[in-house]
C-alpha cells in the first residue's frame, strides 16, 4: 500500500532519518514509501536472507535478536515508532545482519534501493542528507555497541 496519511510528514520529520530535509525532498521520499503491515511475532527481516530494503516503524514495538554459534537467539535491541532498520544492507549489499520480529502488531513504511537511487538521481541534495541521517544512526549504534562491550569487559574483569 502506497503512503498518503496527512499527519506523515509530521512524524516523518520527527524521526531521524528524514530530519533536515525540505518540503519537496520529504514529498519525493514520502512517495517512494510502501506501507507494510505485520501481526504480533511474525519476522519481518531474517538474519542471513537477502536485503535490498529499509525499514521506518511508524506503529508498533519490534524485537532485534543475533543468533550465535549454537544456534541460541541473542536479543541486541528494540525497535519503537519512529526508529528504522535495515539500513545497512543498503550501504554495503550484503544479507541481513539480524533477525527483526514483531512483538505487536506493527505498520511499517518501506524505502528499497531501488527507490533510494531514484532519490539520487531526482534529487542528489535530499539523498545525501538522507545518507548523513544514516550514517549518524550508525555511529550511534556503534557507540552504544561500544559502551555495552566496555561494560562486559568491566564486569568480566570483577
């Protein structure tokens, strides 16, 4: 399903991925969105499979989980309104690198690469905002990643 919610914009500016950008440049990503629903524990993304697409979460709670080398589940985060996921596979072309489940039932507004080139070649300005957006996420990911690991060494130390 195509996006047109009125009240979009608002959130969509609210969230860090599509902060900064002007009202034509929201307009032309807004219609490159496809709405997609999801119940309660179905799996949105698989860590392994293929990914060509990224993900807003616009209503709902989402559980990310690593497997490890047993085969047990290892919950990393979760995902809320306004966060996104999936990011990275648009970036560097490889599978996904997490397991992403719906713990409610969940909207989600999809952005593929396919429609992030068209941005590029629409509007270069409104796809390198988008990509500094990303990248900012990423070094905040990274930093907690960071923090967390510090605190395990700290506690393997004690």
């Amino acid at each position: 399903m195509l996006v047109t919610s009125p009240d979009l914009k608002a959130f969509l500016l609210a969230t860090p991925f599509f902060g900064g950008l002007s009202d034509e440049s929201l307009d032309l990503l807004i219609s490159m969105l496809v709405e997609r629903r999801f119940e309660a524990n179905a799996t949105v993304v698989a860590e392994g499979e293929p990914g060509r697409s990224m993900f807003i979460v616009k209503s709902g709670r989402l559980a990310v989980s690593k497997r490890d080398h047993a085969g047990g589940v290892i919950p990393i985060s979760r995902l809320e309104p306004g966060d996104f996921f999936g990011e990275m596979t648009l970036i560097e072309m490889q599978n996904r690198s997490a397991t992403v489940v719906a713990e409610a039932p969940t909207v989600l507004y999809e952005l593929t690469a396919q429609k992030l080139y068209a941005c590029y070649k629409a509007d270069i300005h409104a796809y390198v905002i988008v990509l500094q957006n990303i990248n900012r996420e990423l070094c905040r990911r990274l930093r907690r990643a960071d923090d967390r690991f510090a605190a395990l060494q700290k506690n393997g130390d004690n």
